[in-house]
C-alpha cells in the first residue's frame, strides 16, 4: 500500500498526462490519504480530538476561586432548605370544570386545512405547534400535524410522530380543534417540497412575528376560502402573545402542557435515566424514598439536579465573547458567524468585557460549577447534564466535574443498546433531557434559550424548584480577578435568593410559554 501512494505520488508530481489524468491521480490520492494519516480526518469525539482540532484545551481562568471551592472552603448551607419543594404560590392549573373552559363545541364546517412547517431545535417547534393550535381554532380550520423542518445546526430529519404521541395529542384537544395526520387525497399535492420548488398561491410566506388574530382572519382566511388549504412557512413566533382572547391563550396552554407529550420508546428511556439518578447502584432505595418525603438522611439522598448546559458552537458564536481557548477558538468562531449569520451579530460591536458587564456571556462549564458550589450543592450531589454538545469537549467539562464527581448524562446511565433508538438524532435526545430535567427536583440552566424557556415555563406551571443564573450579577463577579471566595459566595446567594422558581407574572409581549401565569393558571 506504501508503494503505492509513493507510486500515485510520484506519478502526479512527474506526470507528463494531460489535466484531467493528473486531476483523477490527485482524487485517488485524497481517497488514500486517511488510511494512511486517520488522525487527521477524524472528527472531534469525546475521547479524541483531531490533529486539526480549532480549539486548544483551555485552562481554568477563575483558578482562585475553583482552588476555594475544591479545598471545601465553602459556607455550607442548610440542605433542608436547598432540596427542599418550593411551597404553594397561590396558582395552580385550572380545573376542568373552571368556567372558562365551557364553550361551544366544534364548528359544523371547516373553512379549510390548515398546514405549519416549524423550523428551530425541538423547543422552538413545540411552541410552534402550540401556535399552530391556536391559529385553527381562531379561523375555525382544521389543522394537518405539522411538519418540522430539518435544523441546519442539528441535522435531524425526525417527525412530529416521531416525538410526540399524535393520537394522545389528537384526542386531549378533539373538542377543541379538529386534527388530522395528513391532509385528504385531493391536496395530497400540498406537500413541503412542492412549496421549495416556487412560488405558491397557497403558501402565506408574509406572516409578521408576533401577528394578531385579526391578521390571520383578514391574510389567511381568504385563501383557506378559495382552494381549500393553506400552508404558513416560515412560523416561528407567528402569533402575539397579547390582545388575545382568553380561550385562545388557554387553548396555547392546554397543548403545551396537557396535549404535548413524548411518544413511550422517549418516556421509558428517561424513567430508566431517573431511576438510576434516583437510586444509584447500591444505595438502599428504602432510604432514599423516605428521605425524599422529608425523613433524615444523607444530603440530597433520592434526589438530583439537572443542568442544562448549552454551550455548543452556535451558541458560542452567536455571543461573540471570549472564552479562553486563545487565538485559534477566537479566529474559529469568527469563521462561524460568518458562514452562518454573515457577521451579522448584534454583540460584535460590543467588547468582551462590554458583554460579561451586560450579562451577555454565557457561562462556561467552569462558571456554572462554580455557581453551584456557592449556592450550596456538594460534591456529593447527583447532577445530570442534559446538554447536545459541548464546544471543546471533555476538556471544557472537567473542571465542571471536579466540582461534581458524580455528574452524570445519557451516555453514563444507559447503555448503547438503550440509547440505540435516539443517538444520532438531537431532538430525540433533546426530548429525553426534556424529560429527566421535568422530573427533577431541581433544574438549573446556564443560559438562555429555548429549551431554558420552556422548562422555566412548564416547571412555574407545576410548581418546581428552578434557578434561574443571576447573569448581571456574574459578569462582573467573574471579571474580578481579586475576589476571595467568601465575597464570591455571599454574593452569589444573596444575588438568587428570588431567582429558584417564585411566582413571577406575565409581562406585556413576554412568552406565555415561559411566563404561564396568570394565563394558563387560576388563584384560588
């Protein structure tokens, strides 16, 4: 084989043949060339990076404080207090028999079919769906399951029934809405595809962020009227968060939180990674129940934490901070930006110490270890990551698991072969975090985003323990160099006292799925 490459090599550098000959030499050899150099071609892994890897492992930049917290020179909190379930707020979801749900039944006729292709991550999609709902019922239409989109950062191709359990979600909103899985025969030509090949008569591509009702009754109506169907593309945050009618803003409730659930192979994959994080190997699951229903026992035993770490290269990018991988991690994520977003990035005329004042960075995983262990959480806590993946790999992570030896995630819990049937598809593997973090007795999230959004929501709306990271408040933590850890800490604290699931109201064009009262619940 070594002959050969020199032979091949040989042949294109000396070659008196004509260009297309030297052209198909060249192209073997760039076939051959990883069987002899395998390292350079292989893509980042957990375990082994590239040759060509963009980024240089960094070092932990806030060393004084990480040294604090690994000695255990930590003011120890009440655990009691710390794991403890928030109490009742006053709000709870409104009963069945609550007069704002009596109303009149279906309509006798459809105005027509109504079709939504969701772009975004699996989050994202969810409250489009819930959009989608909503949009049927204001124009009295009958609504397809929608299509999601393929994700360009993600790549996953799986479908509405692929996540959700379609007859569940049917049958929970049948006096709501009419549903169907696939529009009949005679628009069996409305499909996304005949929608990317030109322009279309049926196709609603103007849909404002945000638009109203009366949008949709005076744009969309008219063409459900004159063929009988009508698809909306894009319909990412298509309809207002206001000046709604209460059944409608009950309605976005009822399927979010009632209608939405995972298909069972997403729902058995998650109880399995619960019940381990719950009861570990060879602990007695007679101490952790009683301990979780307020007995005594070891700190947190039966009980774990969620993190969401989102810190993926989008992410990263987008925020146009500097995270201390040096030169090459800067000139990388630079090149990102501007393949995907066309350096069009509100942050880049900002400085980096501009963004960490303004709370704009998102913590690294070094950061968010560090919150942890000033809040109170030991290094015995049983924390599970829910992250897709991580910008730098393991060596961004291990600082995050010194702090937390027993830190654990989908890969470390189950198998292969139980992972089998969501590995490789980010919004199946995002669904079973979503599912580990809902069950949690506490969920903490490093930065915004969608799926930060949504569990925020879905938790206020059960009432569970959630923190919410003091971002103006660490910026400048983080910045000050000179910061002994008993300052770090007393500030930390005090700055999250409020910030761990308290009843917080619905402002003006804030998400009703991230702020669900008093929208979606009753008072007494």
């Amino acid at each position: 084989m070594e002959s050969t490459m020199k032979h091949l090599l040989s042949l294109l550098i000396h070659s008196k043949h004509c260009q297309s000959q030297r052209l198909a030499i060249a192209a073997l050899l760039l076939l051959l060339l990883p069987l002899f150099f395998p390292n350079l071609f292989r893509p980042l892994s957990r375990s082994s990076p590239s040759l060509f890897s963009e980024w240089n492992a960094p070092k932990p930049t806030h060393l004084p404080l990480l040294k604090a917290a690994l000695d255990g020179h930590i003011l120890r909190r009440d655990q009691s207090e710390l794991w403890s379930p928030l109490p009742y707020q006053g709000w709870k979801p409104c009963p069945p028999d609550h007069p704002i749900f009596i109303k009149p039944s279906l309509p006798d006729k459809s105005q027509g079919y109504i079709q939504v292709f969701l772009d975004g991550g699996l989050n994202q999609q969810r409250m489009g769906i819930c959009d989608a709902v909503a949009v049927a019922k204001i124009l009295n239409a009958t609504l397809v399951i929608p299509h999601l989109d393929v994700n360009p950062v993600w790549q996953d191709s799986s479908s509405f029934m692929d996540i959700f359990d379609v007859d569940h979600f049917i049958d929970t909103l049948d006096q709501e809405v009419s549903i169907v899985r696939a529009p009949p025969t005679e628009y069996s030509w409305s499909t996304r595809e005949y929608y990317g090949t030109g322009i279309r008569a049926t196709r609603i591509k103007t849909a404002p962020l945000h638009a109203s009702a009366d949008w949709y009754l005076e744009n969309v109506l008219p063409v459900l009227q004159s063929y009988g169907i009508a698809a909306i593309a894009p319909f990412s945050h298509r309809l207002a968060f206001d000046k709604l009618p209460i059944t409608i803003q009950r309605l976005r409730c009822k399927v979010n939180f009632e209608a939405l659930v995972f298909v069972p192979r997403i729902k058995s994959l998650g109880d399995t990674l619960v019940n381990r994080l719950r009861f570990p190997a060879g602990a007695s699951g007679t101490e952790l129940l009683k301990d979780r229903r307020g007995g005594t026992g070891k700190e947190g035993s039966g009980k774990y934490a969620v993190l969401h770490l989102r810190f993926d290269k989008d992410m990263t990018a987008h925020s146009s901070c500097d995270f201390g991988g040096g030169k090459a991690e800067r000139l990388a994520l630079a090149k990102y930006r501007q393949v995907l977003w066309q350096g069009r990035v509100l942050n880049m005329q900002f400085t980096d110490e501009e963004l960490r004042g303004q709370g704009r960075c998102p913590l690294t995983p070094e950061e968010i270890g560090l919150l942890l262990a000033a809040l109170g959480f030991s290094n015995s806590t049983r924390l599970y990551l829910a992250s897709h993946r991580v910008y730098g790999g393991e060596a961004r992570v291990s600082t995050l698991k010194q702090l937390f030896p027993l830190m654990e995630d989908k890969k470390s819990l189950a198998s292969a072969e139980e992972r089998a049937e969501v590995e490789g598809k980010a919004s199946l593997l995002a669904a079973v975090d979503y599912y580990v973090s809902l069950q949690s007795d506490i969920f903490i999230s490093a930065s915004p985003g969608n799926m930060h959004n949504a569990l925020v929501g879905h938790r206020a709306y059960l009432n569970l323990k959630t923190i919410r990271p003091n971002m103006v408040l660490l910026g400048p933590l983080f910045m000050n160099k000179s910061i002994d850890w008993s300052e770090f800490q007393l500030a930390v604290v005090k700055g999250h006292k409020n910030r761990q699931g308290q009843i917080r109201l619905r402002k003006e064009k804030q998400s009703i799925y991230t702020y669900p009262i008093p929208d979606c619940m009753c008072q007494n």
